[in-house]
C-alpha cells in the first residue's frame, strides 16, 4: 500500500506538462499545489516537490516544508537545490539527466561554429545592408583541426568532444578527476589548458566549487586569439573579467547560453560584435524537451507508487 502523498509544484511548468502531472497526481489520489498557491496548512504535508533547475529549491523552503521526502527537478542542474539540507533530512532528489545531453552538446558546437566563422555577425551584416554598401565580412577563424578545451568532462562534455571528431579537433578537458578510460587527455590545472587551447567550451555542473573558475587569468591565457563557450552555468565565469577581457580585445569571442544574472544580459556585451548570445535554450528542442517531462514524470510516479526516484542525483 503505497504512502499517503501531497506534492507542491513550486514554478509554472510547460502546459503539457501540467497537465500530465495533474493527471498523474489524480491518478494516485495525492493532491497537487499549483504554484503560487500558499502552502498554510497544506504546506505541512507536502511529501514532493515539484521544481526546475533554474528555480531548484533552496534550504529556506525545504525547511518550509517538514514533511517532505522529495524533489523532482525538471533538468540536469542541481546547483539551485541546497543539497546538503536536502541530505539533512533524507530528502532524495532526482534531476532528468541523458536526455538532454545530445541536445545540449549540438547547441554548443553551433556556439562555436557560430562564433569563428562570424555566422550571427554576418547574418545581421547583410541585414544591416552592409554587404552592398562596403561588402563582405573579413575573414574569420578556421574550426576544423583546431584545439578544443573542454571545462568538465561528465555527459555533455564527452557528448560534446565526440562531436569534435568530426572536426578532426584535438580536445583535452580539465575536471576534478582524469578519465584514464576516455581518449582524450587530462590537464590538472585550466590555466595550463587554456594556454594551449583555441576554444575552452564550459561544460561543468555550477555551484560553489565552480563558482567564478574561468577567472581573468584563465581567460588572459586563452589570449586574444581564444574563444569562450559557456553552456554550463554563468556562474562558472567571471562576467566581469570576461566583459573587460572582450572590450580590450584580450579574448577574440565568446558564445554564450549561460549568464550570471539571468535573464539580465550586461548591456556591454549587447554592444560587442564577436559574441553570440542565447537565452538558456540549450535543451529547448521538441523532442528534448518532452524527454525530460517524461523523465520527470516517471520520478514522481515511481515515488508517489514506490518510494524510489528513477534517476536520483548525486
Ligand atoms: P555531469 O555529467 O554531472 O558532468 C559534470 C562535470 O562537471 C563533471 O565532469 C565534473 O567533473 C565537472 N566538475 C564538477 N565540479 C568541478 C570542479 N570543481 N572542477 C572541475 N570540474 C568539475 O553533468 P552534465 O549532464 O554533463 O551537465 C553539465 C552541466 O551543464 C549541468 O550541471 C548544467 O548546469 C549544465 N546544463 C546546461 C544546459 C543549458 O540549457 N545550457 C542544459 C543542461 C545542462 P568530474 O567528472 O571530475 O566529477
């Protein structure tokens, strides 16, 4: 006989998806809190929680909720969710992690490619009418055979450096451990690997021990001929140094999906032209995104039924 549940959906979910965890929550006779709604009472007896890796759930709201057991979390990030106070109280977590990788990892090769070759530039060149009026762009930098960098090698990262082979790159990675059983190589210090690389591509989780680890020395050793990608989480970077670095032409581009204030984009960077900048839609493709719904909705069924989360994290 399985427990008796309550389960608060904390932030406005896709359409679709609210309306299958509503169904799901029926289904199972446990009754479902929209966001918004104040807990009072209720709040006592919420059992799950239902989030986003944006929005995550921070210590102040699980001590907010005394009786939950778990958090669902749409999206692989678990830099949102306070961990530790979830581990406190034997509060497991899942997050919809594979699903999402190659999706992520496409996103950040046409960041690249983007960024090189000027694509997003040129496009608003001919848009401008300049291309009639003073003709095309100059030349912009080679990416094949090139030497990729890669911050983190967990899924994306490794999705990311397979990808990379097909531009004949050569990639090595920095991560907290070296992977002897991948074929790419190991550098234990990211200044040392920045020195050597043309791309450094940020595919690490975010949180405190990443906070802020592409400082304005690493991004002074990429050099002025190096290009940042960020896929992983803004926080990871100094957006400051990285601004300074860009308007001195210390650094030749950056692509960026990722930023430490977001939505806010720094109007410096609005004005720059050798940087591409996206809203977070690293994993924002149809078949990617209902992935991960599904993934999310398998979770909350095998607790609300079991007990056990199908891909619990950490
Ligand atoms: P993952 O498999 O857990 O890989 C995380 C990697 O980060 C691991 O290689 C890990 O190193 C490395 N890492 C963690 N702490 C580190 C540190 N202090 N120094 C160096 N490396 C460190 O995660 P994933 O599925 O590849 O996802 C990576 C991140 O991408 C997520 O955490 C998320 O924030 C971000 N993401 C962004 C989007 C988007 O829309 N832009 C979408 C999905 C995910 P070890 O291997 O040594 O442990």
């Amino acid at each position: 006989m399985s427990a008796i549940h309550c389960v608060l959906q904390s932030v406005p979910l896709p359409p679709a998806l609210e309306q299958q965890l509503s169904a799901a929550c029926a289904q199972r006779g446990a009754p479902l809190l929209p966001p918004g709604s104040d807990p009072g009472d209720s709040g006592d007896h919420v059992t799950v929680l239902v989030t986003h890796a944006s929005a995550g759930a921070s210590a102040d709201m699980i001590a907010q909720l005394p009786a939950l057991r778990a958090i669902c979390s749409l999206g692989v990030g678990l830099d949102a969710i306070d961990l530790d106070a979830a581990a406190r109280r034997g509060i497991v977590v899942s997050n919809t992690p594979d699903v999402l990788t190659e999706c992520v990892a496409d996103l950040a090769m046409g960041l690249l490619i983007d960024v090189a070759r000027g694509i997003s530039a040129a496009d608003r060149l001919v848009r401008r009418g300049d291309w009639a009026r003073s003709g095309p762009p100059g030349p912009a930098t080679r990416v094949s055979g090139k030497r990729l960098a890669l911050l983190g090698m967990g899924r994306i990262a490794q999705a990311i450096a397979t990808r990379a082979g097909g531009f004949r790159m050569e990639v090595r990675y920095h991560s907290r451990s070296a992977k002897p059983e991948l074929a790419w190589r190991h550098e234990a210090a990211l200044a040392q690997l920045a020195d050597w690389a043309d791309f450094l591509v940020v595919a690490c989780a975010g949180g405190p021990a990443t906070h802020h680890l592409v400082s304005a020395q690493v991004l002074q050793r990429l050099g002025p001929r190096g290009f940042l990608v960020n896929i992983a989480r803004g926080c990871v970077v100094d957006q400051t140094a990285l601004v300074a670095a860009l308007q001195q032409g210390a650094l030749a581009g950056a692509a960026l999906d990722v930023f430490e204030d977001e939505p806010r984009v720094p109007p410096e960077l609005l004005a720059l032209d050798n940087v591409v900048l996206l809203p977070h839609v690293g994993s924002a493709t149809r078949e990617t995104r209902s992935a991960m719904a599904l993934l999310l909705l398998d979770n909350l069924q095998s607790f609300l039924e079991h007990g056990e989360l199908v891909t619990p994290a950490g």
